[in-house]
C-alpha cells in the first residue's frame, strides 16, 4: 500500500485508510469487523478515523487494535457527547474527550477533530467563527500541550465553510465528507485549495457518497421525488461513461479522488475483508488517465453545485415510493 505524508502533520499515512462508522453497531457485527480490520493492517493500511458519533465504533476499535500486528494512527473527534452536549463547556469537551480514550484503550491520540464544526444550526462552537475562536480551541490547545494528542483537525461536510476555517492556520487536517466525489465536487473550489495553501492533510470521506455511487441503473432511473432532474441527467451520462469504459462505479469512483495530489487518504467504509481487498486492489491499479478525468470533469459540470430540492442526506438504497425491488449492490 502506497504511503503519503499527510500535509504538515509529517505522519506517513496510506492513500487508503478506514472509516470507523462501519466497524461500529451500524456497519459490521465484531468478528467480522475484526477481520476486516485485520485484514486491512496486512494489506498496508495504517490509519482509522472514528468518532463518539459512530455508534460503538471507538468501543469496537478499543477491542480490536491492542491485538493488532502494527500500530494505526488513529483520529476520533469532540461532539455529541455527553448529552446533553454543549459544545462552549471546556468541563464537556474534556470529558468527551477522556472518554474516547476510554473506550479507544489509549491514553493518547495522534488527531482529535472538531466535529461538524461548520454545520448551521448543529452545533454552536465559536465565538469568531472566521478566527475560529472558542472553548474548544482552549481544550485542544491544552491536550496539545500535555501530549495527549498530537495534530489539531476539522471533521465536517459543508466545504465552503470548513474552507474558511482553514485559513486562520490553526488547524494540521481536514476530513471532508460528501463534498468531493465523482459527481459531488464543493470541495474542489475552496476547501482543496485552502489546505493545500495551509499545509493541511486532507482526509476524504464518502467516496461512494453515501453509496449513490454504488446503486444500480434503475434505482437511479426510477425517478426518486427526492432525485432532482439534473442529477438523475447527470447521473444517465455517467452510466452511458461506465458503459464505454468498462470499470465498475465504486472502482472509478476510488480512484478518481487518489488522482488528485491535493487529497492524501480516503477513508474506505468496509464491512468485511473482502471488501478491504477489493478497495485495495482498486487503488492499486493506480490515478485515472487525464483523459478519463476530463471526461468525468465534464459529467461534474453538468451540476456543479447542489440543486435547492436536493436534500443533503441522499436516501440511496432506502424505500420510496414507486421504488424497484430491492437487490444486490
């Protein structure tokens, strides 16, 4: 597995690492996530993102990493606990914190994130938003300060936003979800360019979107009220790409994000070995040609930003409506 020096932080991290939500109450039951976890150390990947917003996620990596053959840099986030949660309680913020190295089994993490730092109406962390002051600046600074963490990081999926962010300096990475896909691409106009100005280690979340990139042709085509007409066009022009090419959608849709130097890891959420193996090979077969990514660059453009009737959580794979019969990924 190929490994990249993620932005100013100096840590060598592999271009595919794991995200914690799928080996947590929500994704894999244990044995099976400790086989893909496993599986995924002998193949080279080195870092796990986790976060007290993931089900039992930091719990289940708690039991599985002590047992590992190498160490993995691990980054879980502050939010969402304990409730009721508040986001200016220096008092919380170390708790949540304490807490994650609990159910982690560590005294230490390599990045703790401000989680959802930019979402409207979630969570209220700043004073300044645009000096990115508040009392968690003073709880990271002070971790920091002990050596209990190690890099100051940003977890969130409004890019514009976390892009300003960026640009105070005061933070080393970013994980940016649902914002830099195949046809999903905020992230390419200020949130990118911000980290690489600041020297900050991208993480991508979300490869597949929510697994839109994963759903088959009819799914798409049935014509979901929740699926606006220029995605559902966009969508059909991808497919039509698909076809002439002959490369599976979560397959390009990999390795369109590692083409761009800008990105240094994307969080694979897998539920199982096999799909640690197949993500792997994937990368393996190395970036898209410059080619193939004007093509996909010019599929993007057909909607180069969010229609107003689409809601932010896509409901792929969910039952509507006038939906298909349900079946294999």
């Amino acid at each position: 597995m190929e490994e990249i020096v993620l932005g100013r932080t100096g840590l060598e991290v592999s271009r595919i690492s794991l995200g914690g939500l799928f080996v947590s109450s929500y994704g894999a039951a244990f044995d099976q996530a400790r086989e893909a976890v496993n599986r995924a150390v002998e193949l080279g990947i080195n870092y796990v993102d986790t976060a007290p917003m993931y089900g039992n996620s930091e719990e289940v990596l708690g039991r599985i990493l002590p047992d590992l053959e190498r160490p993995m840099i691990v980054s879980t986030k502050l939010g969402a606990r304990p409730q009721p949660f508040d986001p200016r309680s220096a008092k919380a913020l170390r708790e949540s914190f304490e807490e994650s190295c609990r159910l982690l089994g560590r005294e230490t993490v390599d990045i703790l994130m401000i989680h959802e730092p930019d979402r409207p109406r979630q969570f209220d962390w700043w004073e300044d938003f645009d000096a990115a002051t508040g009392p968690v600046m003073g709880v990271l600074q002070a971790l920091k300060e002990e050596g209990r963490i190690r890099f100051l990081g940003l977890g969130g999926t409004t890019a514009y936003e976390m892009a300003r962010l960026l640009r105070t300096g005061k933070f080393d990475v970013v994980l940016t979800a649902f914002n830099y896909s195949l046809l999903w691409q905020e992230a390419a106009h200020e949130l990118l360019p911000a980290a690489r100005e600041h020297g900050v280690g991208v993480v991508v979340g979300s490869p597949l979107q929510q697994g839109a990139l994963a759903r088959r042709w009819d799914e798409v085509d049935a014509g979901a009220r929740w699926l606006s007409k220029p995605r559902r066009e966009q969508f059909r022009a991808l497919y039509r790409l698909l076809d002439e090419i002959e490369l599976p959608l979560p397959e390009l849709a990999l390795r369109f994000v590692l083409s761009n130097p800008d990105v240094h890891t994307v969080l694979s959420g897998v539920r199982s070995a096999t799909e640690v193996e197949q993500n792997v090979a994937a990368a393996g077969r190395g970036p898209l040609s410059d080619g193939l990514l004007s093509r996909i660059a010019e599929i993007a453009a057909m909607v180069p930003f969010r229609p107003h009737d689409e809601p932010f959580a896509l409901p792929f794979g969910r039952p509507y409506a006038g939906s298909p019969p349900a079946g294999p990924i």
